[in-house]
C-alpha cells in the first residue's frame, strides 16, 4: 500500500509541496480496514524501557503499531504564532488559539492569524506556566463567551486558574475578564499546572489541575482537602457543579471530580461513550493515557510505571494498589503527552473515535485505536516534522488542526 504526504507552505504563496511515498508492505492485504479491527505490526516504540516494571494487563503498553491507509494531506499554515497553548474551533470553522505568554489570537482555517486579543488577565509565563488551555460555550455563537486556564501570582506562590469573558464584537478584545477559580493551595513553583478545560454534556466545566512538581506539594494528589493534581468540575461561575462525586475524607472539596493526577495535559470526551479520558505526564517511563470516571483515584504518587528523573523509585515502588485506577495505556520511554482530541469527523473514516495525542519530546502527533476502553494500536504521525505537539482539535470541516512549541499550526485532513 504506497501513500502520499503532501506538505504545502502556505506564507500568501504556495511555496513548495514536498510529497514522499512510502511502502507498507504489512497493510496491502487488509482492505477498508476498520477501527475496530486494525492490523497491527511491531509496536512503534523501539527504545528500551527504563524499567523492569511489568504492565498489569495485555495491551497496557507497546501496543501493535498501525498505519493509516487512507492518504492524507498535511498543511503548515502557519509558523508565526509564538509558543501556543491551547486551541480550539469556533463555530464558523475558525480557531481559537492561546498563546504562552499571555495573548489569544483567531487564526482562519487558512491560516491567517489575527492580531492579539486584549483584555486577559496577567498570567506568571515563566516554567511550564501562562496562559493554558481555552474552550468557548457551547452556545458562543450568541454568547461569544470563552474560558481559560492560566498560571496565576497570588500570595504564597501560583496556582492553576480558570477565568471567563466575552469576545467583544470586534475580536480584539475580552470583555470584563473575571477569575472563576483557583486549584488552592498555592505553590512556589512554575511547574505541573495541568491546564486543560473543557465542557461536558451536562454545560459544566472540567479542568485539569498539576500537582506543581515539587516533594512537599506532590503528596496533595492524594488530598480530598487540596485541588493540586485533580480533575475537578465547576459551573460556568466557578462553583462545584451539580452531581459531582463524594469524596470521602476531611475537607473534601465538592468541585473533585478524581484525584491522584500528576500533570494531565490533555483531556477529551470520548465521542460515543461521553466518558472523560485524560492524559497525563509521569514520570520517567510513567507516561499514561487514563478512562476517568467520577470519584476515582488514579494513583499518583502512590502507583506509577516510572521511575524519578533521577533514576530513583518513587514512594514504594508499587504500579498496583486497591482502590486505584490502572491507566489504561502508559509509555516507557516517555512521549510527553499533551492535548488530545478523539476524531469525530468522517473525512478519513479509518479514524473514527481515534485518539490523537500531541507528544512533546516524542515530536509527533499520536494516533490511538481504542476498542472497548483499550488500545488495540497505536501511530506516530508527522514524525519528520521535528516539532512539540502542545495541543490539537477537530474543525468544524473535520479536519485535524495541531499547534507546536515552535509557534506552529498544522492541518492533517484526507487528501
Ligand atoms: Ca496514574
């Protein structure tokens, strides 16, 4: 089975298209495969692990690697946007994109990018903070309203905040900006912010929040009394939302939704089960893919497949204890997972309910079949691009936008 990539450069001209082919010879007897049922070779990862730890299940890791059949175009539209965070599709097929360092920007599907947008809050942009992950209403076609999530100076330290603001009529500004939220207690740290947003189906907001990387604040992932390292679901003025889950233990907060998180960066609802997955950095070798359902315990520190950066064990050593969710997919040697999207759209229908994963040290987009709450294959997509995968989305034309470190927005749709 031979495809095409096709890169077009688009700075007002077309510049170059540079296509490649490349032969597979394990898909040529498979036709019209289907999600469910890929055909898998070698896993994609071929790098020895930095542990003896062994997975709890089949499948748990090194999964078979697949390829995607159907060829596909990749377009750079842009690389003049500077370290973006977050993104997200506007109802009229735009996108709506953060920057690090504190500015949103509207960047048409053809990749024209907007002044910056005014009126956000000042974020503390050093470390791994600033301004973070970014969701619209459900309704912003009429609303125009927008909420963030960024690092924030307060006394004592920072912390992971959630604001809202309305779009102003002309796009270049946000209207009466007010902070909704605040993962307590602070930290004196610029590191593990968590900082992705989203809305469920029921209009409240699910936000991830980091355990701030150091030893002292590190423990509180496991504190029901502490926001630090959690998920946690709030109503659009920040208060806990309607039927969140009981946590038992003193002071525990209502806005919980799960707790035992390190530094999820990416979170997502599958498209036909509505469930919230979630990935999160680990640490080395711990990288996980996470199924988070309300009021579970997902471990850290407690459980986990990897090792400190120092080479050291972390807590007991243990990557199993009663009452703590197995991630269900986990890397070793890490890929930095960041913002993830599943595929909804019908463009390249061998893709239907993936999960696409930004991989920051890993430099590629991941591509995850999951069947059953499992996956059943993976693929590193965009490979030679050489780029930090922060965060992607779906259009609203069904394609696949992605945004890189190095200030860069791609397109990946069918050929
Ligand atoms: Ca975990």
């Amino acid at each position: 089975m031979k495809y095409t990539i096709q890169l077009t450069v688009i700075t007002g001209l077309m510049l170059s298209i540079i296509a490649c082919s490349e032969a597979d010879s394990t898909s040529d007897t498979t036709q019209n495969p289907t999600p469910s049922n890929p055909t898998t070779s070698n896993p994609v990862e071929t790098n020895p692990a930095n542990t003896s730890y062994k997975p709890t299940f089949s499948g748990q890791t090194r999964v078979g690697g697949v390829k995607t059949t159907t060829p596909y175009k990749v377009t750079l539209l842009t690389s003049s946007l500077s370290a973006p965070w977050g993104i997200t599709s506007l109802p009229d097929g735009r996108l709506l994109v953060t920057e690090k360092s504190g500015r949103m920007r509207i960047v048409t599907a053809g990749g024209t990018v907007s002044v910056p947008i005014t009126g956000i809050p000042t974020v503390n942009a050093g470390g791994q903070g600033g301004l973070l992950g970014v969701c619209v209403s459900p309704s912003f076609a009429t609303d125009r309203m927008v909420y963030w999530v960024f690092s924030e100076n307060v006394t004592g330290g920072t912390v992971t905040a959630v604001a809202k603001g309305k779009l102003a009529m002309g796009e270049t500004a946000i209207e009466n900006a007010t902070v909704i939220y605040r993962a307590n207690p602070a930290a004196n740290s610029t590191l593990h912010y968590g900082g992705r947003i989203l809305f469920d189906k029921t209009g409240h907001l699910l936000v991830s929040t980091g355990e701030r990387s150091n030893l002292a604040t590190r423990p509180l992932s496991q504190s029901v009394s502490g926001a630090l390292g959690k998920i946690v679901r709030i109503t659009t003025d920040g208060g806990p939302a309607s039927g969140n889950p009981t946590f038992n233990g003193t002071g525990a907060l209502p806005e919980l939704f799960s707790i035992g998180h390190r530094n999820p960066q990416g979170i997502a609802l599958h498209p036909t089960t509505g469930e919230l997955w979630q990935s999160e950095h680990g640490p080395r070798g711990g990288d996980e893919i996470n199924r988070v359902l309300p009021g579970a315990n997902h471990g850290w520190p407690t459980i986990t497949y990897g090792i400190e950066y120092g080479g050291q064990t972390i807590g007991s050593g243990i990557q199993q204890q009663n009452g703590m969710e197995q991630p269900v997919y986990y890397w070793d040697p890490v890929i930095s997972p960041s913002g993830m999207t599943f595929y909804k759209g019908n463009r390249i229908p061998e893709w239907q309910n993936n999960l696409f994963v930004g991989a920051l040290s890993g430099q590629h987009i991941a591509r995850l079949v999951i069947t059953n709450n499992k996956v059943t294959g993976e693929e590193r997509l965009l490979t030679s691009e050489g780029q930090r995968f922060r965060d992607l989305t779906q259009g609203t034309d069904g394609a696949l936008y992605a945004i890189t470190d190095g200030g860069r927005m791609y397109k990946i749709d069918k050929e």
